[in-house]
C-alpha cells in the first residue's frame, strides 16, 4: 500500500511540475480555439457609383444560460423579455419560458434571434441582462457576411457570385476576376468549447481584426446594363430563342457599359445563365464577311468597284456549292454592294480569287489583326478563337472561299466586337476593358488606363471605304429595315447556321443571328454585338429580323437618354447694340425726376417696365418692342400706383 500510494504521489508530482505545461497546453487546445473570421469582400460599383454587389453582415444571437448569476437572471428576466417581445413581435410570456427552460437545461447555446442587421445586433446587445456582456450577460455573437446584389438578376453572370457549395470561394465574372483585390484578409477569434461540441467566444474582442477587401469600380454602366437586357429578353421571348447576349462598349476608351447573358429554362423562361458574351466561341457567319472585305481591300486585290459575278444565286467551288439567301442571284455586282447584300458567293468568289494560290496570305492578315488569340481579359472562360491555316486538319481547298463568309472559323462575341470597335475608332483597337479603378475607403489605389491592341489595322482608305459600306447596309442594304432618319447607325447582319453536321438538320433547321456594329455613325460613340441562339425558325431566324432590332432599340434608347450638351462660346465678346442699350437706358435713368413721368419714347419695353416701376406707377403694356405712345405726358405729374399704359412695336 505505501508503494503503491508513493507511486501516485510521483504520478501527481510529475504530472503537475514536470509535465505541467505540456497537459496545461493539452487542456487549452482542447479547450479554446481560434476560429477564422472571413474579412468583408469589398463593392464592386457601376460607373457612377451604384451598388452592384456589396457583403452586408448579418447577425445570430445566443444566449449561455449556465455562466449568468441566479440574481442577474431573475432581475433581468422580465424586462429582457419585453424588449425582445417589442423587437420581434411574439410575446414576452414566450421568451421568459424559453429562458427558464435553458436555464433548467443547462442549455449554453440559446438561440436568441438570427440574420440581423447591424442596427438591430446593437439594440439587442444593450437589452437587459446582455448588456452586461458574455460571461456576466450570457451574450454571445456570431457574425457571418452574406453578398448582395442590388441590380438582382441583371447582370448576374458578368458580376460573378460564389461556387455553389463553396462559401467564400468566386470564379466567375468581376468577382473572380478581381477576387484578390475584393477578398481582403481574414481575422481570427478565440472561442471555448462548451456543451455537445458548440463553440462561443471568449470575449467580444477579435484576436487579429479582418480587413475588408477593396472596392472596384467597374465601367457597367447600370442604365445601358438594364435597357440591354430588357432589350435582348423582349426578342428573346419573342422568337422563343435558345440564348442570347448582348455587350455595350464605348468606342474611344474600350469601356464595356453592358454585357447581358440569357438562357432558357425548360418552362421558357430567361436567366443569366452562363457568360455567353465572354466564353462562348461560334461560326459568326455574316458578320465576319467584313474582315474578308477589309483583307481584300488592305491587300489592293480589289476595290470597292471590283465587278462580282455572283451568277443565278448559285456557284460551285471545288465540288461545293455555295447559295445566296436571295433566289435567282443578284447577277453581276461590285464587291461593295456584294457586302452590302451579305452576298456568300460575292465574299467567297473575291477571296478564293485573290489568295487561292496564296491562302496563308489571307491568313496572316488575320493573324496580324490578333484574331487567332485571346483578348487577354481578366475574367475567367474566354473563349479560344480558332482560325486554322494550311496545314492544320479543318483546312482543305474548300475552307478559304467558307472562311470568306464567316463559317470554317469561330471567334467569340466579345472577339467580334472588338474588331468591329476599331473600325468605329479610325482603325485604333483598343482592348476590352470592365474595370476602372481599385478604391480603398474612397481613397484610389489602382487605376486601370485605356489598353491599345494594335495602332492602326488598315489604311485610312480602306478604313473608309468600310465605314461607308457599314452605313449603307443599314441605309439601303441588309439592315435598311433598321434605318431611321432620327440617328444613324452602321453595322452589319449575320446569320449563321449551326449544329449543321448533325443528323436531322434538313428537318429541323437551326441558326444563329447577330447583328455587330455602332452608333452615330458619323461621330461614333458606343459599338455593339448582339447574337441570339437557335431563334424559332417558324418566327424568323435572319439577322435584320432577329437581332437588328435589339441593337437598334438599344442605340435609340441611348441615344434618346443621353442628354444633349450646347456649348456656349464667345461669351466675353462685347455686343455693341446691347451696350448702347444699356448706355441709354442708364442715361435716361440719370435724367429722370422722380417727381414727373420720364419720356420712355423709343426705350425697349421691359428697360420702360423697369423705369416706370421702380418710380412706382403700375404699367400696362399693349404690344411688344419698342415704346412709341405713353399715356401719361412726359414731365407731366403723377400719383403713387397711377397706371400708365404703353404702346409698343
């Protein structure tokens, strides 16, 4: 027994000197931990500083019913319960009984009341008995951060939201672009272990303080962001379309004002689906006969008054035929008017002639224009453009005169519209750009200048012998339903066909309409693309009907909204009439007795009005101009509030 007894007291002795602060550290780990509290992701902001996403913290409230005195707990029993009652509307009755019953249960985890807001989290926290704070109180905090979107679901995909069952984690749109600006750096806070393995902190304080991320501010600007995505929805329903975007960009800066992005549901409803501007690489069909054009022109191969023969609406290139939409051909044309009709044989019989020897000719000048590569945007799933060269295993002698008029090849929307931004910027391309600034409590960290992707993509003639051919499609081409003698516009149509490898096409015919361009056209100030998918063939498909509207509804109500601004020049220059004007006036008013009526004869009417007034006679005037006949006889006498009468012409 004594051995055994000495044996436990050396266990002890040891336990508590030896090995004391290894089971101390044991104790506390077990014990208390830090939990990491994610710091407040910063706004991303429209151009004008409206909200498009922001964190807003929301707050849970709990109640440890074990560490309050019994005193504390009974003189504050009542009164905590009114003003929760007075807060949330149930009766007090429900939260004394609820409070007891913790109490009775040892329960230190009491839900109190949960998603609150900040103003409420502090009435709450001053209530009776949780004033006096965590241990006294029994007040315990969680805080969790939830992210809003004040514009809802327009835009949704271009702002970005969290991977779904990955809080905290982005990767699409501005939020994951720019995650490493907006996400800021967490915080960290000690918390004890308490009953059935629930966690409460140990004070109010924070260990390490978050730090909320920084602001962004994007170039969206909220109002061209909604009317382009009520604009593409209304044609959407309309031609019961499988998807559609729509991007807005300002030509001089490169600034994107909107990108929507609609898909459709099983029940034919639309919603941001996924990022279809961005990520989305087709056969652009018509549209990229003006690239075809430009080559051809920038290459002198031919001119605009080249002579076409696009034949009966029919030619055959190597054993292929090639149609136009337009039955019996439009015969022999300019290559101009070739553009302007969207004719396929004129675009492909131009470019089959000039590079059939030399195709890789044709396709370093796409290359040098940067249309095989990447804009480089920071938003993740850009889609890769394919244009394939001799030699690559889509080529083949049929490829060139397709690639001509816009199949063979696929770029994205955003691709395409930067190339036709340029035409609408004197030939500067310029890149896409969605982001202004980095701010830090209103405070600029980072700004983000305009980028230029290549200086000049042609000579000013060829320039503006495109510009011309883009005006007058919409005039008397393609587009000429589009025209409106109120504001101009260019651009041209597209109507590819798609998914036409697939078996049943014949039967069940699907396509892709697009309309790219900009406005003015004379004075160009935004570009725009519009593509919808797969539109109902049985309501139309081509891009005049389809997507033309929708750019013009989009350029009219911008153009509409934007207000008109006069400049005023000159206005330091000296008008002789009106300081001889003046100079009599104040003549006349140096000669005045303010005893006798003055003689206003040949005085402007409202320098006569003044006169007379200030004099106090009420005046009555007929007529207006110059004064020729006054009532009352100059040097004559009058009373105070006499009327006089003036005759002016």
């Amino acid at each position: 027994m004594f051995i055994f007894a000495f044996a436990v007291a050396f266990k002890l002795m040891n336990i508590q000197f030896v090995e004391g602060d290894k089971y101390r550290e044991l104790a506390e780990r077990n014990t208390t931990k830090n939990f990491e509290i994610r710091a407040n992701r910063g706004n991303v902001y429209a151009d004008d500083g409206s909200l498009l996403a922001t964190s807003v913290p929301k707050y849970e409230i709990r109640f440890d019913a074990v560490t309050v005195s019994s005193t504390d707990f009974k003189e504050n029993l009542v009164p905590l319960s009114k003003e929760l009652s007075k807060m949330f509307g149930k009766p007090a009755s429900y939260y004394q009984q609820r409070f007891r019953k913790a109490r009775a249960d040892k329960n230190r985890y009491l839900l109190v009341a949960k998603n609150l807001g900040y103003s409420d989290y502090i009435k709450v926290k001053n209530f009776p008995l949780f004033r006096k704070g965590p241990y006294k109180g029994g007040f315990i905090m969680d805080q969790s951060t939830v992210r809003e979107h004040p514009m809802g679901k327009i835009g949704e995909r271009l702002v970005g939201s969290q991977k779904r069952n990955e809080p905290g984690v982005y990767e699409v749109g501005f939020e994951g672009a720019f995650n490493q600006y907006l996400q800021g750096k967490n915080g960290r806070r000690l918390k004890q272990k308490i009953a059935k393995g629930q966690w409460k902190p140990v004070s109010d304080n924070n260990e390490i303080e978050p730090q909320d991320g920084f602001d962004v501010v994007s170039t969206i600007n909220v109002n061209i962001q909604d009317i382009a995505h009520h604009a593409l929805l209304k044609q959407m329903e309309i031609y019961e379309a499988e998807h559609g975007c729509v991007i807005v960009m300002e030509v001089k800066t490169g600034e994107i004002k909107a990108v929507s992005n609609l898909g459709r549901t099983s029940e034919g409803t639309y919603y941001e689906k996924l990022n279809y501007a961005v990520g989305e690489s087709h056969e652009p069909g018509s549209t990229f006969k003006v690239m075809a054009m430009m080559a051809a022109l920038e290459d002198k191969v031919i001119d605009t008054a080249t002579v076409i023969d696009t034949k009966n609406g029919s030619k055959r290139f190597y054993g292929r035929n090639i149609t136009d939409s337009r039955r019996g051909g439009y015969g022999k044309i300019s290559a101009a008017k070739a553009l302007e009709v969207s004719s396929n044989i004129g675009l492909a019989t131009i470019i089959d002639e000039a590079y059939s020897k030399d195709p890789q000719k044709f396709i370093n000048r796409l290359y040098n224009w940067n249309l095989n590569n990447k804009i480089g945007i920071p938003i993740l799933g850009e889609g890769k453009p394919d244009i394939p060269g001799p030699g690559h295993p889509k080529w083949s002698k049929n490829a060139l005169p397709s690639m001509a008029y816009g199949y063979n090849l696929s770029l994205t929307p955003l691709q395409t519209l930067a190339f036709y931004n340029a035409i609408a910027n004197d030939g500067v391309m310029v890149k896409p750009r969605f982001i202004k600034e980095i701010r830090a409590w209103n405070q600029e960290v980072e700004t983000f200048d305009t980028e230029i992707i290549n200086e000049k993509i042609c000579s000013d003639k060829t320039l503006k012998e495109i510009q011309d051919i883009l005006l007058n499609i919409v005039k008397r081409g393609t587009g000429k339903s589009l025209y409106s003698e109120y504001f101009s516009m260019a651009g041209k149509t597209g109507t590819a066909r798609t998914e036409y490898w697939l078996p049943g096409w014949e039967e069940d015919k699907k396509y892709i309409s697009s309309f790219s361009g900009y406005f003015p056209a004379e004075d160009p100030k935004y570009s725009c693309i519009v593509v919808i998918h797969k539109p109902s063939t049985k309501k139309g498909y081509y891009g005049a009907d389809v997507t033309g509207p929708v750019f013009k509804r989009i350029a009219q109500k911008i153009f509409t909204d934007s207000p008109l601004i006069d400049e005023v020049s000159g206005i330091e220059e000296q008008d002789d009439v009106l300081l001889g004007d003046f100079q009599k006036y104040y003549n006349k008013v140096q000669e005045v007795n303010p005893a006798k009526v003055p003689d206003v004869d040949g005085m402007a009417g409202m320098d006569a009005v003044s006169l007379l007034e200030n004099l106090g006679m009420r005046v009555e005037i007929k007529g207006n101009g110059t004064v020729v006949e006054q009532s009352l006889a100059p040097g004559s006498e009058f009373k105070k509030r006499q009327i006089i009468v003036l005759t002016l012409k």
